[in-house]
C-alpha cells in the first residue's frame, strides 16, 4: 500500500460540505407585466420538483419551498428576461431534502420557455401559455409536458432527454 493511499478519501472529505436538512421555508414572489410583451422564462433546477403552468395576473406568480439554504432558488428579472436557478448542490446532505417550485405564468405575454432540469420530477401544462418555443434538457427523473391549448402562432419545441422518463 502507498503512502498517497488515503489522498482520494482526504480530497472527497474536503469537497463536499455536509449540510442537514432542516424546516421547509416558504417564499412567494411575484413579477409584475411593466407592459412586458414577450419574455424568455429560463428555469435551472438540478435536483427537485417544478411545477409550471399559466393564470398568473401578472408576468409571474412564483411559490418555493427548500430546506437547504443552498436550494434555496435565485430569481433574477431584467427586461424581456425571468431567470430562476438553485445556489447550488454540491457536497452531501443528511436527511429528507426539499425543493420545490410552482411557477404560474402570464397567458397573454409571448414566452420563451428555457428548462434545464439535473433530477426529480417536473409537470409543465404550458398549453394555455403565449409560447414562441420551448427548449428542454433533461437529466434524470420524470417530466411531463403538456401542450395542448389553442396556439396564437406556431412554435418550435426541442427536448433533449438524458435518464429516465418523459
């Protein structure tokens, strides 16, 4: 046995930052229309449950809930943009993890629906949405996409799937 045996066990140590998990916290958030015409709505979710769908008054009405601070979603809004991500996921966690996403968005707004989702379980009901496309990368879990609805045009839409169902 080398000396430098023990070196992959150290830096693996180093690197992950245990974290419990502790009481679900919940935020709400709301955009307003600011006369917003068209928008690009792009979500980042590495590991957790998202929900999106239309029938927000304003551009968007968001509920989360996560018991990590570091799952804790970041919404940044800038014109003609809406982006949502985690913090992050690195290191290990101890105990059930939550983060979950319900997300409604305008129906009259044009939209560009972006999703990169790492793992769990996604439903998008986009059928009712002003949508001008809608991108999708997959990694692992389940999503369900539902577009029907009455279209305003036509629209592209593009699924990039990993593991497991869709």
């Amino acid at each position: 046995m080398t000396k430098f045996a023990w070196l992959p066990i150290a830096v693996l140590v180093a690197g992950c930052s245990g974290e419990s998990a502790g009481e679900i916290k919940r935020e709400q958030q709301s955009l307003e229309l600011d006369g917003a015409e068209s928008t690009r709505v792009t979500l980042t979710m590495e590991a957790g449950e998202l929900k999106v769908s239309g029938g927000a008054m304003k551009l968007m009405d968001a509920e989360f809930a996560y018991n990590i601070d570091r799952l804790k979603p970041v919404v940044e809004h800038r014109a003609g943009e809406i982006e949502i991500s985690q913090t992050g996921m690195r290191g290990f966690t101890l105990g059930n993890t939550v983060s979950r996403w319900d997300l409604r968005l305008n129906n009259g707004v044009a939209m560009d629906v972006i999703a990169k989702l790492g793992a769990g379980e996604a439903d998008l009901n986009l059928g009712d949405l002003n949508l001008r496309s809608v991108e999708m990368s997959i990694g692992a879990g389940e999503v369900q996409v539902d577009l029907r609805g009455t279209p305003k045009r036509s629209y592209n839409v593009r699924v990039q799937g990993g593991v497991g169902e869709t």
